[in-house]
C-alpha cells in the first residue's frame, strides 16, 4: 500500500515539474527544480523512514502473533502427546497384562490337556470305568438328598437275589423303590466316533456298542427289577453326556427296547433333574403330612373349645343366679337396715306416755 501512495506522489511530482516548464524559463526552472529536488529528497527521505518504521512495527507485531500462536500450537501438540503418550502406555500396560492371562490360560490348557490324556488312559480299564460312574453317582446323590443316607437312598444295597445295586432311592409310591446302576459301554463308542478310521469299522463299532446298551438294559432288568420289592422300573446311569447325547440322538430303538424293559436311561444332567424332582415329592409329602397332624390336632381343639363353650355358658348361667340372689340379699339387707333405723329413731318418753 505504501508503494502504490509513493508511485502516486512521485507522479504529482511530475506533472507539476511540465506545468512549471510551462509556465517559467529556464533560470527560474532550474532554481525550482533545485528547490523541488530538495524537497522531494527530504520528503522522500521522512516519507522512507516512516515506511520502514511502520513496517518494521508491524512485522515485530506479526512475529509476536506468530511466536505466540506457535506457542500455543507446540502447548497443545506437547499436552497431545503427553495424553496420547499415557493412553498408549495404558492399553500397552493392559496388553501386556492380557498376554501374561492368556500365557498362563495356556499354561492351564495344558495341564488341563495332560490330565484330560491321563484320565483317558485311566477309563481304559472296565474296573475303572466302573468305579468313576458310582462316584459320580454317589456324588449326584449326595448333593440333592445331602445326608440322607439310609433313609432317602443307598449305596452298594444288596437285594434279595444276591445282586448288588450301585445306588437304591427309596421314592414314595406310587413309584416305589428304584434301583439305579452305573454303566459306561465306552470303548465301542470311541470306534464309533473316531473318524480316521474306516466307515466299515465305525459300521462294526456302531453294532457293537447297540448291543452293550442292550446287555446292561438287560442285565438291570433282570437284577434290580424284583416284584415286591422293588417298582417294576429301574435306571440305568451313564456318567457320559456324550453317550446319553449319542443314543438320543442317533439311535432311537435304543431308548424303544429301555421303555419295554422299563429301564429308564439317564445322563448326570437328567439323573439330577429327575432325583430333584423326586426330592421335591418328598418334601410335598412331608409337608402334607404334617397338614394332616394339625388338621387332626384342630379338630380335637375344636371339640375341646365346645366343651369349653358349654361349661362357660353353664358357668355363666351359674354367675347370674348367684348375682340375683346377691341383688335381693341386698334389697333384705336394706329393708332390714331402714327397719332398725326406724326404731333406733323412736322416743323412750313418747313410748311411756303412751302406756299410761
């Protein structure tokens, strides 16, 4: 802006130099241009030294502008970073803390793997398979009847025939006393499943495993299914969720030929719902029959507070009599008060005057 004023000035110059040409001679013009030049240098010279004053004020004014906002600007990016910084070293921190949970979950899996490998080779023996289905049977029953062995159930229970049943639930009737056998047809299962064998043995393994479920049903039926001592139905315990999942599942005429053996099949999961439900009858029936006691006990109180009634109505007939005769006692009393007071209130003289 200030050259553009300068440009302007310098032009005025000009043409005031043409019109003095113009109008003086050549003595005259050189003492004014002399004059002109001078003023103009000195006006030139001020007017130079006000533009370099006023742009040296305003650049000093636009550093600071610019010093202050980088300031500011390098402030905030410094307050960024330092948040960014802290966030960074927080969700690091929690990285870190979720590897060491997962490296240790890791670690757990295989101890858990290792042990999982050992209780395989464990439930390899039948004797074996055998022990684990009746602690866990024993462990089912303990939990829902807690210590109520010999009275709700028991274990190793020998019956009439010689047999020996793992577990015997004393129900109420109508269903009676069931026995409940463990059972664990593992090995031809695992044939079944395995895939990395061929489909003919898995075939084979499939037959084989339908005809154990049919000896055990066989077996339970015919042992722990005794008229008169026992409910005409019995349970059959598989300590696997797989197998009760598999026969379920894949192969229907299983459950069919249990359901004319009425032997029922259950898995931990089932067994513990039908033993709660049972558990829950039991209860029912306890508490009706205390109901039944306290019915009984109310209607003995009833004929006694009827006894009660009648003696207190004779009683209170009784109370009213005697406060009758209470009430003319009373009235004598008072007859007989008034009378000596009427002769206590008599005179001797009168009587005797009288008398003569």
């Amino acid at each position: 802006m200030e050259y553009v004023i300068l440009i302007l000035l310098i032009g005025l110059i000009l043409l005031a130099v043409l019109n003095l040409v113009k109008k003086n001679d050549d003595k005259d013009l050189v003492e004014r241009l002399g004059k002109l030049e001078k003023n103009v240098s000195t006006d030139l010279g001020d007017f130079k030294f006000a533009i370099q004053k006023n742009l040296v004020d305003n650049f000093d004014k636009l550093n600071e502008k610019v010093e202050g906002k980088l300031t500011q600007i390098n402030d905030k990016v410094n307050e960024r970073i330092d948040q960014n910084f802290e966030k960074t070293n927080k969700t690091f921190n929690n990285i870190l803390e979720r590897l060491t949970k997962i490296d240790e979950a890791q670690k757990k899996i295989d101890s858990l793997s290792s042990e999982i490998v050992s209780l395989q080779s464990v439930l390899t023996d039948k004797k074996t398979r055998g022990i684990f289905g009746e602690v866990n049977l024993n462990y089912i029953l303990t939990s829902v009847f807690g210590d109520k062995r010999g009275v709700i159930y028991d274990i190793q229970h020998t019956m009439s025939n010689g047999s020996i049943a793992d577990s015997i639930l004393y129900a109420p009737e109508p269903l009676g006393t069931i026995c409940i056998d463990s059972k664990f047809p593992l090995e031809n299962y695992e044939r079944m499943t395995n895939r990395n064998l061929s489909m003919a043995e898995r075939d084979m393994a499939t037959k084989l495993f339908k005809a154990d479920v049919k000896k055990h049903i066989d077996a339970i039926a015919s042992k722990y299914i005794i008229p008169g001592e026992t409910s005409d139905e019995a349970i059959l315990f598989l300590p696997a969720e797989a197998i009760f999942a598999e026969i379920n599942a894949y192969h229907p005429e299983l459950l069919t030929y249990s359901y004319d053996k009425k032997v029922w099949i259950t898995s931990p999961t089932t067994l513990m719902s039908t033993l709660t439900i049972i558990q829950m009858i039991l209860k029912n029936i306890e508490r009706d029959k205390y109901a039944q006691v306290i019915h009984v006990e109310l209607n003995r109180l009833s004929k006694e507070f009827v006894k009660y009634r009648e003696r207190w109505d004779k009683l209170s007939r009784n109370i009213d009599t005697v406060t009758k005769d209470i009430k003319d006692i009373y009235i004598t009393t008072e007859k007989i008060t008034k009378r000596f007071d009427s002769i206590n209130s008599v005179d001797v003289g009168v009587i005797e005057h009288i008398e003569e």
